[in-house]
C-alpha cells in the first residue's frame, strides 16, 4: 500500500483535519484505510480501527497487515464508541454515516463532553440534523470544509465540546462556518442542500422560505 493511495478525496479532507501526534479511532472504518494512512505516513503513533460488524473489520485487517501495521492499527469490534474506552483516543473519526446516526453515536458515549477530545465528522445525508444536535450539546465547530469524491460533494467538520450551547438560527444547520460566496466547492454543498429543501418544501412551504434564504446567501455572501 503506498503511503500517498488509498485515500480518496472524502477520506482525505478528513485526514487534514486530524492532529499531528494524536491518537485516531476510526469508528466505522471498514477496510481501514484512514487510520493505516495516517500511521503509514507519520502523522499519528498508533491508531484505532472500530467496525460495529465483523466482516469491515475482517477487510481492515487485511488492509492493516498488507501495510505492515499490524502492532500500529487495533482493530476492535465496536458498537460506536461502546468499546473505545476514555483516554484511549484523543482524536474520534465518524464518517460515511448519516447524520442523525453519527449523532447518536456522541450522545451514547459517556465521555463525548471532554473539551481535549476532537471529532471528526463526515456526513453523508442529514448534516443539518448534526449540525443542529452539536449547537444544542455544547459542541463548537472548530474546522469546516467541502470537498468532492465520486462526482459528489460531501463536507466535514471537526468539532470539540465548549460547554456552551451555540447559537443556531434557520440557516446555521444548513451551513454552519461554510462560505459559499467566497468558496466554490461550499457553494455546491449548499446548492445541494437548497435543491433537497425545494423537493421538501412540496410538503411543506416553510423549506421554500429556507431555501430561498439559503440561495440569497450563496448570491451575497
């Protein structure tokens, strides 16, 4: 495995934002390809490679001992962070995972409200609905940026609990610290968010009304 493949564009954003020397735990991390690139390529020590199923984590270990990894990565069989004790990771990866789930997934673990503690979230669907869960949890959005993998464009966001509740009006869930009228890739998200509230908004005006905010937004910045 090259210390430079294996990563594309959505795993990679993700390795950006995890810290030099930090301890990773990849929760949901089927061939576990991030957390062997972030080892293979010195960024971090050692990792955690967490699957809630039996066969990710079978390919992951594939993938960890073709990279000769194998005292590096752990792989462990993990419903969310249930087997991920405190202390053992200081930098926690949920990506490829709707947000509501990867909501849950902080809420059930106990020591999610730890402000040394990093997350490292990608969602795939619902980025409103996290968005929203870390406002009203005391969870600040540190980091967020765009990028496109796949002929999609996804967003990531690196967050740490602050221990105040964040202000989140209409928009924020739909946008959080995106900027869409200084940066392309942004500006698509959102545009993919307002064409998926336009579809709603059949059923209910007041994602018109979103919508059409979110497009002044993207228009003026």
């Amino acid at each position: 495995m090259s210390t430079q493949a294996n990563l594309d564009n959505r795993l990679r954003l993700c390795a950006e934002f995890v810290r030099p020397d930090s301890r990773p735990a990849d929760i949901g991390t089927d061939h576990a390809y991030l957390p062997v690139w972030l080892c293979r390529n010195g960024i971090c020590p050692s990792a955690i490679a967490a699957d809630i199923n039996p066969e990710p984590l079978k390919r992951g270990r594939e993938t960890v001992v073709q990279a000769g990894m194998s005292g590096v990565v752990e792989l462990r069989l993990s419903d969310g962070l249930s087997a991920i004790g405190e202390g053992e990771a200081d930098d926690i990866i949920i990506a490829g995972m709707g947000g509501e789930l990867i909501a849950k997934i902080i809420a059930d673990c106990p020591y999610a409200k730890r402000g040394d503690l990093r997350f490292i979230l990608q969602p795939m669907t619902r980025s409103e609905a996290l968005i929203k869960y870390l406002c009203s949890e005391g969870f600040e959005i540190i980091r967020q940026d765009c990028c496109e993998a796949s002929g999609k464009v996804y967003t990531v966001l690196c967050v740490s609990f602050s221990g105040k509740p964040q202000p989140c009006g209409e928009l924020f869930p739909y946008t959080g610290r995106l900027k869409p009228a200084e940066n392309e890739m942004h500006r698509r998200f959102i545009e993919k968010n307002i064409s998926r509230l336009r579809k709603m908004a059949a059923g209910d005006e007041k994602y018109k009304a979103i919508a059409d905010r979110l497009e002044a937004l993207c228009d003026n910045g």
